[in-house]
C-alpha cells in the first residue's frame, strides 16, 4: 500500500481481536505502530509479535475515556516515535441487552467507551494533524450504526454518532486535506461478539447472523484491516467521509 512506510500509526483497542488484525497489518506495511489498550499485558504482546515479524511497535497503557490521560498519551507517542500520520480509533465496547432492561450505568459505560473514547482521540491527535497539514483517520463504526441491531441499541446510538461526526470531521478537516473515513465491520468472531452472543442462545444468534450474510459466513478480523489500510495510504488521499462496511455484503447501503 502506497504511503504507509514509516508512518506513525496509532491503533486504539490494539489488543483485541480486530485491533491486532489491523496492528499487524501496519506492522507488515513498514509502518511504526503504537498500540493503545487498557489491556497493557495484552497490546505489549502484540507488539512484540511486530517487532518479531521485523516490525516496530511500541505499546500504551491509555483509556480512552480519560480525556487528560489520552492527551498525555498522543504527546508521549509523538515525543517516542514522532509525529502521529494516522489514527485507527477501534476500541470499542458492549454487551448485549434488549434496550428496556437497561439501565443508566450501561449506557454511560458504552458512550464513554464508543463515543467519548472517539472524541477524545480526534480531540489530541487531530489538533496535531491539523496545524501540521497532514495525516488520516480510519474510525471503526459498525453496521449497527448504519442498519440498527437488536439488543445493542446503546451501541448503535454510538456508532451511528461516530458515523455523523466522521463526516463532519471530513468537512472540517478539508481545507487541511486530512481525510476522515469510517469502516463499518459486520458481525466478526472476537472478544466483542462472544460477550453480545453468549451461552446456547447466543449460539443460535450467531448461526442467524451467519444465514443473514450473503457471503455465508461471520467474518474474521483478518477481513478488516485491508479497507483501514487503503483508506489510511496515499492511494486514497482524494477519499473522505465516506463509510465503507466490511460485512459479506450483509448492508448494501446506497
Ligand atoms: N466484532 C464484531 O462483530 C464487530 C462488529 C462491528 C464493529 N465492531 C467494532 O470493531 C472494533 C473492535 O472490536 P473487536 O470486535 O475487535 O472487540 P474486542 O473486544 O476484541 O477488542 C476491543 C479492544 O478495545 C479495548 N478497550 C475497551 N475499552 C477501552 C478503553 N476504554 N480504552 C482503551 N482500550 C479499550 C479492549 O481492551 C480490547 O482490547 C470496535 O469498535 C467494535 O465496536 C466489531
């Protein structure tokens, strides 16, 4: 991919499934990778799965909802590795539940984690990426945030915000020419899925999923990191605001 080579990159949620798939991809593009996760154990493995592949990776213990401590966090990366070109922000979080048997602390949990998470990263880095002129953003959403998802009604009034605010943060970033993308995984086999779809019931929420996709099967988080690529390289410079859903085809959206 054009453009990626000794780029910095930051990949929030780094230690989980998606997040290393897309790591690693990084890694693989010649690309120097900083890994936020609250799972410190967990991102620093992964870095020295890069760094072992010839790669260079450097781990982060940051929360994304501390907006003090990602500040702090995107001026240690910048002061280690040098100014960050692109930022993945991937973590996210949920669990499911049918909207009317939640409760208040839920919700504050999942907007922290997939709204305010978000704002605070654009928040740090692109402030950076702005008064230099240069840089991307790759945001991951979800299909959820497109089309809705029973049992994650929480979580998608979050992606389909991350949505929106993507293509306002397009528009902002324009003059600057940094471009702002989202890419909208569909159902994919990780942490996350196994925490929405658990037990017998979950099973069978899992096999519905896999009939609905035309493509016949859940995805991996290998299927991800392709799309946050290109959209991160040069050959996609003239791209932005635009939602991509990597899903089988299971959204056709127009
Ligand atoms: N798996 C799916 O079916 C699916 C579908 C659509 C969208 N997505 C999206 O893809 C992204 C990655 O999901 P995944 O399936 O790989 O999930 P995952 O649970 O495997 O990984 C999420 C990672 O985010 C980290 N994280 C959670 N809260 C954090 C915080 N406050 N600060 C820093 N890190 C934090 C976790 O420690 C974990 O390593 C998420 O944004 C998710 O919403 C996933």
């Amino acid at each position: 991919m054009k453009g990626l080579k000794e780029k910095v990159v930051v990949v929030t949620g780094a230690a989980g499934g998606i997040g290393t798939a897309i790591s690693k991809r990084f890694g693989e593009e010649g690309s120097t990778v900083a890994l936020f996760d609250l799972n410190e154990d967990g991102a620093a493995r992964v870095a020295a799965e890069i760094e072992a592949a010839g790669g260079k990776a450097r781990a982060y213990r940051v929360d994304i909802t501390d907006h003090e401590g990602v500040h702090a966090a995107v001026a240690r990366v910048e002061e280690e590795l040098g100014p960050i070109e692109v930022l993945v922000n991937n973590a996210g979080w949920d669990m499911g539940s049918f909207f009317l048997q939640t409760e208040k602390p839920f919700w504050d949990k999942v907007v922290a984690i997939n709204l305010y998470g978000p704002l605070n990263m654009h928040h740090a880095v692109l402030r950076r990426m702005a008064e230099r002129g240069r840089g991307r953003v790759v945001n991951i959403s979800s299909d959820a945030g497109r089309v809705g998802s029973s049992m994650e009604a929480v979580y998608s009034f979050c992606k389909g915000g991350l949505i929106a605010f993507t293509k306002t943060m397009a528009r902002e970033m324009a003059r600057q020419h940094i471009p702002v993308n989202v890419v909208c995984p569909g159902p994919t086999a990780t942490p996350l899925l196994d925490n929405l779809a658990q037990g017998e019931k979950g099973e069978r929420i899992k096999a519905a999923l896999v009939k609905a996709v035309p493509f016949g099967r859940m995805g991996e988080p290998g299927d991800i990191p392709g799309t946050v690529a290109f959209l991160a390289s040069d050959d996609a410079a003239f791209i932005s605001g635009q939602v991509i859903s990597v899903s089988g085809g299971l959204t056709m959206a127009g």
